[in-house]
C-alpha cells in the first residue's frame, strides 16, 4: 500500500498524518500498534524495536462507540484496573484526568455515558482510552463528526498532550491542529513525504490540488506564499499576520 | 417548493415534554441551496425529517410542491428523498444494482423500466461498469455517491443532506460541493443541506437557522452576515471574522 | 479459504435458484441418508466432482476448503471405524465420504448462487408460512442484508477489539473458554453498535419508500432455462436413489 517511509515522530509537537481516504493512513497506525503484521523494514522506540504491548493507546472514528460501563467513572478506571494498579491510586488519578480533559468529576463522574452530549461523550472516550499515559498515543479522526467549537477544544487538548508524549493524529481537519513546528506525514500514491507545519501550510496556500485547506485562508494568505512562518489557521492569527506584513511592506 | 406553516414537532418521550419545533414557518424554492444550521438539538434534524415525511408534525402543515410527504409514497411521484450521515447504515442492497433498485422496487415500478433506470443512473454517477460489485469492495467515496444515486433514482423533486461532509476527506468534501451545485443549478432539484460546520456555511445562498427549536433566522447569507452580532449563539466562522478585522484596521 | 459466490458461467451457473437448490438438498440428503456400499459411494462423490468440473467450479479452491473440516472428518471416521474392538476401515471411509459429499454439495450450491438467488429461494421456501401471516418476502430481506452486513460488523467487531486491547483488556487470549465477563468489552459495544446500524438502516429504508405492507415489484427475474428440466430429472433421481437405497 505505501513504500519508503523513512521518519520519525516525536514528542513535544504534535504529528499530524494525512491524505486520501484509502491511502494507507488507518494501516500505518495499525502498523505501528502492532497489529498489522505485513510490513517490512522497523519502527523503532528510542532507538529500540518498538514493543507495542502496554505502550501505546488506540482510537478509531467515534471512539464513544467503546463504551461499556455503567458510569463514566468506571469507563475511566477501566484501563487502570486493567494495568493492576494499586486499588487506592486508581480513582484518584482517573479523576484528575478526567479533570485534565475538561469535565468536573462532581459532575459527570457518576453520570451514565450515554446521558451526555457529543462533545462530552468525546472527551470521555478519548479520556478513558489515554488514562494510562502511554508513550505513544495513536488517535484515528478523534475530530470527526463534532462541531467547530468541539474541535479547536479538543486540538487544544491533545495539543498539550503531545507535549509529553508521541501523540499521532490521523485526521482530515489538519488546519484545526496545526501548529508551525508540527510534523506532518504526507501519505499519496504510495509514497510519504514530510513536512513541518510552515513548509505544509505554504504548499497548500500556493497549490489546492496539494492539500484543500479552506479556501478563506488560502485566498488571504496567497500574497505572501513565500513568507516564512505563515500563521495558524484561525482569523485572529491571520489578521495580525496580514497586518504585520502590510506594515512591512509599507516601510519598504 | 417547500411550505411549512406554524409546524410544532415533539417526539414522545416520557422524561422531557420540552417540544423539539415550536410553531415554525418558512418558505424554500428551488434553484439556490438552502442551508439548515443550528447547533445540537436545535430541531434542524427534525425539519430535515419532516420535510421527508418520514414523521409527521403535531401541529401545522408540511408541504412539498403541495403535497404533504408523509406516508405519500408514490402517489404522485417521490417528494424529497434524504441522505443521513454515514454511508453504510443506508445501503441496502448486498450489490450496487440493487440497491439502486431497492427505491424503484418500493415505487412498485416494472420490470422493464426498473433495468433501464437502474443502468442509467448507475452509468450517470459513475457507477455504470460496478452493477454486479459487491457494495462491501466500494471506497468511503464511492459508497456515498452510491447513496446520493439510490435516492436519486426515484427522481426526487428535493434533496436532503443531512450532515453529508463530516466523515469525508478534503478532497471528497470538494467533489460534494461540485455535485450539489450541478443538481441545484442545472437538474431542476431543490436542495437543502443540513450542516453545523462553519466552513459549509459559504456555499449555502438562503439560511434557516434553528436555536432550541425555533426558527431564529431566514433569509439570504448576506443578510445573516449583517446581523451576525444580533446572534449570540451564532459561531461566526473564520472567514467572516477575519474580514471582520481587516475591516476594522483599516 | 471462503466459501462464497464466484463469478463464472456455465450450465451450472444459468440454472434457476429454485432448482439449484432444490438440487443441494437432494444432494445433502442423499449423502446423509442413502443405504449404498463404498464403492458406489465413493463413485457418487466422484460424480458429484466431475459434474462440479464440467460446471466449470474453481474445484481448487473448494478442495483447499476441506482442510477447514480435517479434524471432523478424523472423528467420524475413527466413530463409524471402531466397531467394538476392532477398527475397519470400510465403514471409517463411508462415514468421511457423507461427510465430505454434504460439505461438497453445500459448497457448490454457495459458489454458484449469488445474493439475490440465494434470497430468492428462502423466500420461496417461506411462502407457505404466508398462511400463518409470517412476511415471507420481509424475513428473506431481513437475512439478505443480515449477510450483507456481516464484513461491515466483522471489521467493526475487530476495530473494537484493537481498541480495547490498547486499553488492556485481555481479549484474544483463552479462546472458547474466555469467560463472559472478559467479553464484556468487546460485546456490549459491538451489540451497541449493530442496534444504532439498524435503527439508522430502518430509517434509511423507509425513507427511500419502504413499506412491509407495500406493493414491491422486483429487480431480478429467474427464468426456467435450457438445463433446469434435465437438473430437475437428475434431482429426483437421486432422490429416488436415496429412497430405493435406504429402505427398498
């Protein structure tokens, strides 16, 4: 399905994969997961095989489909209990996570998961399936299907996870988590190509066949393609840029 | 043309008596696309459902070109046919032909004119040489213009989409917008697209907008642009925003 | 190593639903019932092969489907072989070969009938029950796309699973004897899910006109072809065959 990738993903930024649907992305989590086997070449951990078992945590499309428990308390300690931590750590940090992804265990601990809205039901999920903190965190669309404000929320969020841990996102909304410094995987026509979130943002601003950012964006940062460190895709940032580089241009 | 006239909507549930439409009344033609928005619980699904006939309001008056859809199933020809979300949860047939047929069967049409429908469609949406594929070999992409043909079979005089981009890639979402604009434009069908994504917002020419079950805004896009402040729980999108700004510095 | 429907042509292929499995049944029974020695056993499988291979059947792919069904056919025949003390072998092989013409038949059958033939004769099978007000057409429809749904739920089922495994569950391992309580991940959201896929599907069908009271016409239409009146002979025969043999 897709050759030479030859990379890494880090920690402290954000890794971003993307292309067509069909172009290998979903595999190449698997892969790293552990559980696509038909693969050559390595990946490697800190310069080790990478031993997926117990490191690393998994999300597909609607992550809210998982549930199984009565309380989202209990959907939350599951990964814990799993892992046998010791009976008095677990609620207190299943709590404290829960508080880390923006709901108040008064509140929802005890709730029924299906009781709750979308955008809650998501960030349980994504809550109970990262609780363990694993190294490396693989997430498969965790976007899709919420609104925009639901979105810049939980980029925000995983964003700040990435800061300390190997988060990976596949995802087709890339301009809600960009970032200038984020690494992003390419997949096309079989092959990967890398780009950090400047170098991205500047292909898909001078080309739309590269990359369909939203085109609000692309028609209002066209003039200054060749700039570097084009901003982030919200409206403020891309009004102080615009401003900035007109009164540049002004004083030249 | 759409009607619906002081329209209130409650599904029967026992722990809330709150009503998901209240007296809602608005007017759609055809030849521009209308966006329905509104955030969860809004009622926009509702309007959507209704305007299908597949409920039927408590109170008030659906109607499409003068009929009313609800139970009208091939009276007079198939009002307004609705797209959902998720392509698989809509695909009936176990092959690509027929699932196409699946509509045609449901209009009791006959034999001879189901074989020529079926391969026309399937020849106009790309899907002409796939009639005996198994419909579990399509991609993500092909399977929704699958859905979109299998309505469109039927000949609809309205087109519902009902959230139609929140699972497709850039690329896929691009080609969407290409085949809504042809049907509105050039086919003679109504649309109406039923959406909370901001950056869908641009493509639409008439909104309605819904907030907790009421009709709150109707009009052209340019009007709500205008307003945009008089709409608290509207999200403005980034667009407007940044021209917003700019305007503003200068 | 599926058995399912492939594509081909051939007399086999052209034959009506209603007599290919009219003919599958005669065959299974035949296999399971008939009072014949080996030898002529052994030749009816024989036969039954050769037809498959005028029939132009991907044979090879059948035959590698046997491995599936290696450990049955071992019991059976270790069953009909020990006769108080002694083993024989004549009455070993003659319990293999039912079994083998049984799997044989049925593999066939599946091969060469597609979704809509295989939904057509169900639901000629449930006509009679229309007296007993049971929709006969609706409960074909119900299993059509029951299978149609099976690779969705079959990749769903498995995404669950790599998704629960991340989150330390302990699934894919102790097998038949996993207790209920381990499965509880991986089965109460895979039920989840399939509830929500058919409720979004009756809508989705009612929506496109669908009523189980309606007038439905239909897409497909099987006719009688030039090999159904010889395959109908031939079905009866063995019938016949199989009544003379076991109690004449």
């Amino acid at each position: 399905m897709a050759e030479k990738i030859d990379g890494s993903f880090g920690c402290g930024r954000i890794n971003l994969l993307v292309g067509r649907a069909g172009s290998g992305k979903s595999s190449l989590l698997l892969t790293i997961a552990g559980f696509h086997s038909e693969f050559s070449g390595q990946i490697l951990y800190d310069g080790a095989v990478f031993q997926p078992a117990g490191n690393f945590s998994l999300t597909f499309q609607d992550p809210e489909s998982l549930f199984f428990n009565t309380s989202v308390g209990d959907e939350v300690e599951y990964s814990l209990r799993m892992r046998e931590l010791a009976e008095n750590e677990i609620t207190p940090r299943a709590q404290q996570w829960l508080q880390r992804w923006g709901l108040e265990p008064e509140k929802f601990y005890s709730r029924h998961p299906f009781e709750l809205s979308g955008g809650e039901k998501r960030r349980v999920a994504l809550a109970a399936c990262t609780v363990a903190m694993p190294p490396v965190i693989l997430l498969d669309e965790p976007l899709a299907g919420l609104d925009a404000n639901g979105q810049k929320a939980l980029a925000e969020m995983l964003n700040q996870l990435a800061r300390e841990h190997i988060v990976i996102v596949v995802t087709h909304e890339p301009e809600v988590f960009l970032h200038p410094d984020s690494n992003i995987l390419f997949l096309r026509e079989g092959q990967g190509s890398w780009f950090s979130g400047d170098d991205f943002l500047r292909q898909a601003v001078c080309n739309r066949d590269f990359y369909p950012l939203p085109r609000w964006y692309c028609h209002a940062l066209a003039p200054f393609a060749t700039v570097s460190s084009l901003p982030q895709v919200n409206a403020e940032a891309v009004a102080s840029f615009v401003a900035r580089e007109k009164s540049h241009a002004d004083k030249l | 043309m759409i009607i619906l006239d002081k329209v209130s909507f409650r599904y029967n549930e026992k722990s809330e008596t709150s009503f998901k439409l209240k007296e809602v009344s608005f007017s759609c033609s055809k030849g521009s696309i209308t966006g329905v928005i509104g955030g969860n619980g809004s009622g926009k699904s509702t309007v959507a459902r209704l305007i299908a006939g597949m409920i039927e309001p408590q109170t008030g008056i659906v109607t499409v070109d003068g009929f009313a859809p609800f139970n009208h199933i091939g009276r007079c020809g198939f009002l307004a046919g609705i797209i959902f979300q998720t392509p698989d949860n809509q695909i009936v047939g176990t092959t690509v032909a027929e699932d196409l047929a699946f509509g045609l069967e449901n209009l009791s049409v006959s034999y001879d004119e189901m074989q020529v429908r079926v391969r026309e469609t399937a020849a106009r949406f790309g899907l002409g040489d796939m009639l005996s594929t198994p419909v579990h070999y399509l991609s993500g992409g092909q399977k929704q213009l699958l859905c979109i043909a299998s309505v469109m079979i039927m000949q609809p005089s309205w087109m519902i989409f009902d959230e139609p981009t929140s699972h497709l890639d850039p690329w896929a979402r691009d080609n969407f917008w290409q085949t809504v604009k042809t049907f509105a434009r050039e086919h003679d069908i109504g649309v109406m697209v039923v959406s909370q994504l901001a950056e869908d917002l641009h493509h639409f020419e008439q909104i309605l907008a819904f907030n907790a079950g009421s009709l709150v805004f109707n009009g052209p896009i340019a009007d709500l642009r205008a307003s945009v402040e008089q709409l608290p729980w509207f999200r403005i999108p980034d667009a407007w925003k940044l021209e917003k700004i700019l305007e503003a510095r200068s | 190593m599926q058995i399912s429907y492939k594509p081909g042509s051939s007399f086999l292929y052209s034959l009506n639903p209603l007599i290919k499995g009219g003919l599958c049944f005669v065959l299974i029974m035949f296999f399971s019932l008939n009072g014949l020695q080996l030898p002529a056993m052994a030749g009816s499988l024989a036969m039954l092969l050769l037809f498959a291979v005028m029939g132009r059947l991907p044979l090879a792919d059948l035959l590698l489907s046997i491995k599936r069904i290696w450990l049955l056919l071992v019991i059976v025949g270790l069953v009909q072989g020990f006769r108080g003390d002694s083993f024989e072998l004549v009455p070993a092989l003659e319990g293999m070969i039912r079994i083998l013409g049984v799997f044989i038949a049925a593999g066939c059958y599946l091969t060469v009938s597609p979704q809509s033939e295989l939904m057509f004769f169900w639901e000629t099978i449930f006509r009679p029950l229309r007296l007993f007000r049971l929709p006969a057409r609706e409960l074909a429809l119900v299993m059509v796309i029951a299978v149609r749904f099976l690779p969705v739920m079959l990749s769903e089922i498995d995404r669950i699973r790599m998704a629960q495994i991340a989150r330390g569950a302990r699934l894919g391992k102790g097998g038949f004897f996993s207790s209920a309580a381990a499965l509880m991940p991986l089965m109460i959201p895979t039920l989840a899910q399939a509830i929500i896929r058919g409720e979004e599907l009756a809508e989705a069908m009612e929506a496109r006109g669908y009523r189980v009271s309606g007038n439905r016409t239909r897409y497909h239409r099987f006719g009688i072809g030039f090999f159904d009146v010889p395959a109908g002979f031939v079905a009866l025969t063995v019938a016949a065959l199989t009544v003379w043999s076991r109690f004449l």
